[in-house]
C-alpha cells in the first residue's frame, strides 16, 4: 500500500479542520440562540408571576439596584409582628423589611406566609449569570418593566431597537435589548410614562 505523501496528508488535515471549524461555529450559534430563547421564556414566566403576585397583594414588588425587592431583610419577622398590629398597613414600612432577590437563588413568594406556594421556585437568572450577565428589573408597584440583552442582538427574535436606545444595562458592559412590561411601554421610564399621563389628564 502506497504511503500518503505529505501534501495528501496536510489535505486531510486541512479537510478535517475546516470541518471542525465549521462544526464547533454552528454549535456556537445553536447555543447562543437557545440561551436567547431561555432568556425571552424566563422574561415571560417572571412577568406571570409578578402579575399573580399583585393580585394577592394589589402591588407589584417595588425594584432595587435591578433586582425584585421581595425577600426576607434580617429583621423581617420582628419587624413584620410590629407591621401586623398596625391599624393600617404601612407600605413603606413593609419595604424596608425586604431585601434584593438574587436572580437564579432566591424565589419570589409571600414573605408573610410561608405555608402559600410561590409564585416562583427560583426566580430565574440569566443563562450567562456567571459571565456578568443579568436581567434588569424597575418597578415603582403600580407598572414594571423587566429586561434582558440577546446575544444574537439584530438577528435574533425579539430584538427591540428601542429598548436598545434606553442603554439600560443588564449587567456589566451588556445594554438591554428585550423586555417585558405591564402598564407602560418599553422605550421609556416609568417616571416619563407618568408624567406623560398626568400632562394628558391636565390638557382634557
């Protein structure tokens, strides 16, 4: 049997690498694009569950440093024992009982009553949580908006333009280019969005 000649080999060579190439880029972008469709699909879970979450308590959970401000503070129960003997339910008082939610840790549920089933298991995190990644919460209890940046930016479903323009962050150096929302458009503040409204209410 004839040996291959070195140009046959450094051929194959070529032919295999180029191959894999080839398949290692395709399972790049196949990977990429299931992490963006996890990230539209836990927008969308998250944005059911705050909207169980008002029904119970009329409210939306208020928002801090991006996250969902709706988890035990270390002084919840001594403070929540105090807020219960109120005649009146003071809402503020209640906020500054709760602390952050970590995205992917921690779930979201009623704090005041361990026995009722969450709203959330695990509030979910973004696939890339690791790599500095991060959803992005606001809320001012009345309306919410709730974003995440795609990896395939332009080319992947869901890519909002004006979303983009915001430059809100979701995570370091990463702009928010998806969103869910209640009560509010996606390409402006909740601040901007009520003023709005109040101008219009004035103007009739």
């Amino acid at each position: 049997m004839k040996p291959f000649s070195k140009n046959e080999v450094f051929a194959v060579l070529g032919i295999l690498f180029f191959i894999f190439v080839l398949t290692f880029l395709n399972m790049q972008v196949s990977l990429r694009k299931a992490r963006d469709s996890q990230r539209r699909a836990d927008l969308g879970e998250i944005a059911n569950a705050l909207r169980r979450y008002q029904n119970d308590f009329g409210f939306y959970p208020p928002s801090k440093d991006g996250k969902i401000l709706a988890c035990k503070g270390s002084d919840f129960d001594s403070g929540w024992n105090e807020i219960k003997n109120d005649k009146e339910f003071d809402q503020e008082k209640f906020f500054n009982l709760l602390v952050p939610c970590e995205w992917g840790k921690d779930p979201l549920k009623d704090v005041t009553d361990e026995a009722y089933p969450p709203y959330l298991k695990v509030i979910p995190g973004d696939p890339k949580g690791n790599k500095g990644i991060s959803y992005l919460y606001l809320s001012n209890t009345k309306r919410f908006q709730i974003y995440a940046y795609l990896e395939g930016k332009e080319k992947e479903i869901g890519y909002d333009k004006s979303v983009v323009a915001r430059s809100l962050f979701c995570g370091q150096g990463y702009v928010c280019s998806f969103g869910k929302s209640y009560g509010v458009p996606l390409d402006i503040s909740i601040e901007e969005y009520e003023r709005e409204l109040l101008e219009q209410s004035k103007s009739k």
